[in-house]
C-alpha cells in the first residue's frame, strides 16, 4: 500500500513510534527510525525493521529539542530515500510536578520536543509534499489534547498546542493532497508511562497501585490501557488514499475518556 514512499517516525525507538515504524514498514514504506537509545539495540531494530518488510531503513540520531538536527534528518531523508511522503511526529517526553515546582528547564524541554519539533518537521516537509501532490501528516498527540490532568502543566500545554498546529497545518495543505491530523491515545503501557507512576504516587502522596487504579484508569472507561498496535493500525490507515478526505481531525483513541 505505502511501497516507494517514505515515512520519518520521530520517537521510534521505543513505544508507540517504534509500533508506528514497523506497520509503515510492514505497509510497504521506507522508514527514517529517529529517537534515543543503546546504538547497538537500535541497529538491531533497523536492521529487522529493513530485512522483515524488504524496505530500507535508516536511522537518524536527531535531538528534536534542536531545529538544526531536525534538519538534518529532513535532509537525511531526502538525501536516501528523495524526500519524506508520511510524517509522523511522535517523539515525546513527560514531567510531572505541581506547578510551583515545575522546573523551568523541563517547562522548556517539553515545549521544544513535544510541540515546537512538529513545527520545524512540518515546515521542512511540506515543500517537497507540495511539489508531490501528497503527504501525511500525523501527530501523536495525547487525550492531554483535549482534557487536561493536574500536575502535567507543560504536557498539556504543549498537547493542546500541538491540536492547534495540527488543525492549522490541515488547512494549509488542504488543496495540495496532503493530509494532518492528530491522535489522541488515553494510557498505553510504555517506558514512558512506567516512569511517571512512582512520579505521580509521589506527587500525590498515593501508592503506585492507586495511580494505576485511581488515576491513569480512572477515566479510562474500558478500564485497559490502549495498545500500541491500535495506534499503528489508525495511523497506517490515515496514510491510505481512503483516508484522503480526513484533515484537520483530532482523533481520541482513548476508551472513552475524553467521553466524560
Ligand atoms: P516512549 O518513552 O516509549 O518513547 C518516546 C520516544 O521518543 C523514544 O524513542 C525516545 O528515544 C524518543 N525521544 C525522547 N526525547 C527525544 C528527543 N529529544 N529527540 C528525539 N527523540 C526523543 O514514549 P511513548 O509512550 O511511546 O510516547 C510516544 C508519544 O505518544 C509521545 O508524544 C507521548 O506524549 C504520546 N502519548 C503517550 C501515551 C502513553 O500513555 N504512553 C499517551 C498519550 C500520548
């Protein structure tokens, strides 16, 4: 379906980008696996996701707090591959802390890789999308988009940002085959969210079985986490020609949270 395009997947090293890569590949689509980790489990990872699906995968190291190795690995994908068709920004951090304790430098940090990086992939992308006639856009945003959760002040900042670019972006492009749109996943058991369960027990004065309990589900109503592979199956097909007609949406998959 996706043979001879090419998608960059920021934050695919691990979770949700990492599940996103492997469906694009298994689709048919070169990759641009970007994000943080041990070199040599990275490499493995490239090589299986390229040698699987018969496509080819490169790997780019970027920091996408840094506009400048954002383009570079524009640059990489246009250097290997001739350019990106399917963008999907996904890279993301998380800090939780009231907000009169919010490190700054955190403030900052979220805000540059969890929205200001979407900014700088889109407007290096959507030239080359242009000159095609088609592109996908997809941003993994968060039900963090829509609703927001005491103590994640730069999280939901930049989550509600990033719908706002989302929609903007949508209509940009509009007339020129390319597509953008955001998903909003509710909790899915990664790294990412192991991690700031002994966080919000702590900020909260609660046990870490309570935040799994009363706080990550509480509003989740199917009372699971979402899968990785529920993710990768909307955003694969966000990138059909069937999908062609969807812009500018801002997707919850979150089992009924932002229902409330
Ligand atoms: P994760 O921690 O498993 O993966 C994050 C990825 O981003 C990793 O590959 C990491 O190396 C990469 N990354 C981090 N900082 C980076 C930087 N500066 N430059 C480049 N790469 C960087 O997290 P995940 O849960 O898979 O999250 C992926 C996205 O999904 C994030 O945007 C997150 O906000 C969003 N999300 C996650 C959940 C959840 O419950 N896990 C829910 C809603 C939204």
């Amino acid at each position: 379906m996706l043979s001879g395009k090419t998608a960059i997947v920021t934050g695919s090293t691990s979770g949700i980008g990492l599940g996103i890569a492997k469906a694009l590949a298994k689709a048919g689509a070169n990759i641009v696996i970007n994000g943080f980790g041990d070199p040599a489990a990275i490499e493995q990872e490239r090589a299986s996701l390229a040698g699987e699906n018969n496509v080819k995968v490169t790997y780019s190291g970027a920091d996408m707090a840094k506009p400048e190795e954002i383009a570079d690995m524009i640059g990489l994908a246009a250097d290997e591959f001739g350019g990106v068709d399917i963008l999907i920004n996904n890279a993301g951090i998380q800090y939780v802390a009231p907000i009169e304790d919010f490190p700054i430098e955190k403030w900052n940090a979220i805000i540059a890789i969890n929205l200001s990086s979407a900014f700088h992939t889109a407007r290096l992308a959507v030239p080359e999308m242009k000159k095609k006639g088609w592109g996908r856009i997809i941003n993994v945003a968060s039900a963090h988009a829509l609703v927001a959760s005491p103590y994640k002040s730069a999280y939901v900042a930049a989550k509600h940002g990033i719908a706002g670019l989302t929609k903007t972006v949508a209509l940009e492009v509009a007339e020129h085959g390319i597509t953008a749109n955001a998903i909003c996943p509710g909790y899915v058991m990664t790294p990412l969210v192991e991690k700031q369960i002994p966080e919000q027990a702590a900020a909260r004065g609660i046990s870490e079985e309570a935040v799994v309990r009363d706080v990550l589900l509480a509003a989740q109503s199917t009372k699971r986490f979402v899968e990785v592979s529920e993710l990768a199956a909307l955003a694969t097909f966000l990138c059909s020609a069937e999908a062609g007609s969807i812009t500018g949406a801002i997707m919850p998959v979150d089992g009924g949270w932002t229902a409330h």
